[in-house]
C-alpha cells in the first residue's frame, strides 16, 4: 500500500498527464476524448481536496 503521499503523487503525475493528452485533443478537434479527459481530472480533483490544482486552459 502506498502512503498517502505517495498516493497524491501518483494522482499528480495523471493528472499532468491527461493535461498533456487534452491539449493534443484539443488540437485534433477531439471533443468526445476532451469531455472524458475532464471528467477524469475532475475525479482527480475531488481525490486530491483539499490540494488545489492548475486549471485546465
């Protein structure tokens, strides 16, 4: 079991992720895959409270 801050920092490292894969949805004109990314990292958010997050451009 990881701690509760390896568990943030795991969460942190999807989160940066799912950002680099929106932006290239983003640029494809993907909407259906941006709308999951951001579900996604919303579920992130809510894990993560009370840690703030950037927010998606």
């Amino acid at each position: 079991m990881p701690t509760d801050k390896q568990y943030d920092g795991q969460l942190i490292e999807e989160y940066s992720r799912l950002k680099r894969i929106r932006e290239i949805a983003l640029k494809e004109n993907a909407t259906q895959t941006v709308k999951e990314i951001d579900i996604e990292i919303s579920y992130i958010k809510l894990k993560l409270q009370p840690l703030k997050l950037p927010e998606i451009n």
